[in-house]
C-alpha cells in the first residue's frame, strides 16, 4: 500500500495544482525521510517500498518525478526504470498513431 503525506494544514485544493513524487525505497526510515522532507517543500508525496509496487502506482495515478532506490527485492531500480520507459514508449506510439487516425477522418 501507497503512503501519502501532504503538508500539514494543507487545503485539498492547494496541493491540486502540486507537483506529485513517487518515492520508491525498500528502506521505511529512507522513505519517511524523503517524504517529509518533500512534503515540507510543497510537493504532493506517494512513497512505496518496491519497484514492483511503484508500477502498480504507476499504473494508478500520474506522477511528475519518480525518485528510486537501486537495490531493491523483487523489481529493482534499474528493472523499475526500464519498465517506465517501455510503457513511455508504447503510450506514445499509441498515441500517435490515434493523432494520425484523427488526420485521415479530417
């Protein structure tokens, strides 16, 4: 399960506009860390303690910066970011190829 800190007091609508960190740590106390910390500085923050649990937020909810510890169980840093990539990649094939679909019925 997904930890999310918001600033303390923060209003719903302030942190709508707030870029989102996913914070992506096998270690609990890197975690809490990191997320205060960000938290403190205006950001909107989602932490979870695997690769394999960061696609499935991922998968969840956009995010504008992914920060990943390397050495992680079952899907480490390094498998996280090649999985990010392939799915970048074919989100924006899909992409356009719908935007030239769009073109051929104009």
């Amino acid at each position: 399960m997904a930890d999310e800190v918001e600033a303390p007091g923060s209003l719903e609508a302030s942190t709508a506009d707030a870029p989102r960190i996913l914070v992506v740590d096998d270690e609990k106390v890197i975690r809490e860390i990191l997320s205060e910390f960000l938290t403190l500085e205006g950001y909107v923050v989602r932490s979870v303690e695997d690769g394999e649990k960061a696609l499935v937020e991922l998968r969840l909810r956009p995010y504008d910066l992914v920060i990943s510890d390397l050495k992680m169980p079952r899907v480490s840093g390094l498998q996280l970011l090649e999985k990010m990539q392939t799915r970048e990649k074919k989100h924006n094939k899909e992409q356009d190829n719908k935007d030239v679909e769009k073109k051929k019925k104009h």
